[in-house]
C-alpha cells in the first residue's frame, strides 16, 4: 500500500483569485477520502476555483481520476473552475490513458468560464 499524501500547502497567488493546492507523495485509492476532502475544503474556501499543482507526485492510482471528476463536477455547480498544472509523468500518463487530460487544461476552463457567464450563481 502506498504512503498517504503529504499536502504541502494550499496557498493564494498573487493577482489570482484561485487556491493552490499543492500535493506530492504517493496518491493511491487508501487516501481517495482525504483527498477528495482536501480538495473540497480548498474549493469552498476559494471564491474562484482551485489549481491543483501534481508535479511532486511519485504515484498516482486510477481512483484518484475520480476524486478529481467530483471536484471538477462540485465546482461546475457552484460557478467554480478546477485546473491543473505541474503535472509529474505519472500523473500525465494516468490522466491520458483516462481520456480525462484535457477536462483540466487552461482551454477548457477558459471555455467554461465562457460558457457559464451568463448563468447566476
């Protein structure tokens, strides 16, 4: 069984108004819960949405793909974004063979954002 998570920290940019989040560490499905509960946090404490930053991750389980589509579909529902950056190659290679990769580029949250401005929230 791989090691939980360590969050390293979850943080605001300057001139954003998106959380980091900022994970490294092995992500196998034992740590499926705390995960999906940090992300969650982070998500309600933002006004905008969350950037998740993977590129410290040393393994990453299918089930984690999970966790992120119900965060993604959490923050669609309340006006938010989700995004990723720094991916690790273990991450990459899990999020293409998933098919999910591009649900988390710049593009498509730009193309959210447009697509949702005229809904109230």
């Amino acid at each position: 069984m791989a090691s939980q998570p360590s969050l390293v920290r979850i943080h605001r940019e300057p001139h954003t108004e998106e959380l980091v989040v900022v994970l490294r560490g092995e992500i196998d499905y034992a740590c499926e819960e705390m995960l999906l509960g940090c992300l969650t946090s982070a998500l309600s404490a933002s006004d905008r949405g969350i950037v998740i930053d993977l590129g410290k991750v040393s393994f990453w389980a299918c089930s984690s793909v999970k966790v992120l589509l119900a965060v993604r579909q959490l923050a669609q529902r309340h006006g938010k974004t989700v995004s990723l950056r720094a991916l690790s190659p273990i991450v990459r290679r899990v999020l293409e063979l998933s098919g999910t990769l591009h649900l988390f580029t710049p593009e498509t949250t730009r193309a959210q954002d447009v697509s949702s401005a005229g809904v109230s929230r």
